[in-house]
C-alpha cells in the first residue's frame, strides 16, 4: 500500500510539474535564438526586455536609426607635438 501511495504521488508530481518545465524549455530557445538574430543582423546583445519576454519583443524597444541618415564615424582628437 505505501509503495502505490509513492507511486501515486511521484506520478501526479510529475504530471503537474511537466508543462511549466516545457514552458521554460521553450523560453530558453526563445532568447537564444533572438539572441542569435541580434547579434548576426545587427550586431547586438539583447535588451533586458527582449530577454524577459522569451525573445518574443524582439525589437520593441530598440531605437531606429532615422532614414536616410548614417552612423558618421567620431573624429579623432588632434595629437599635440611634445618638445
């Protein structure tokens, strides 16, 4: 009798735990293919919102550039001659 009450209990365990274990599965390739995509497109780390949502809001929150306008790259400071 104690050996099916274990039983019993070990298998309702399970049966309950088993879908929130699948949803986490599920989230974790989420961000890890988002997180691939960002960083081969872009060339980026995910936000934290990307990253909470499972990678579902991916590019919710990121800042577009405006059209027609391109990243100019920064000057150079002038060197001054030392004597």
């Amino acid at each position: 009798m104690k050996k099916t009450a274990i039983v019993t209990a070990v298998v309702a365990g399970l049966a309950f735990s088993a879908p929130p274990a699948a949803a986490q599965g599920v989230c974790v390739v989420g961000v890890f293919i988002a997180a691939f995509y960002a960083n081969a497109k872009e060339n980026r780390e995910l936000t934290a919102k990307e990253a909470a949502t499972c990678g579902l809001m991916y590019g919710a929150d990121v800042p577009k550039a405006a059209p027609g306008k391109a990243k100019q790259p920064q000057k150079a400071a002038a060197r001054t001659k030392t004597q």
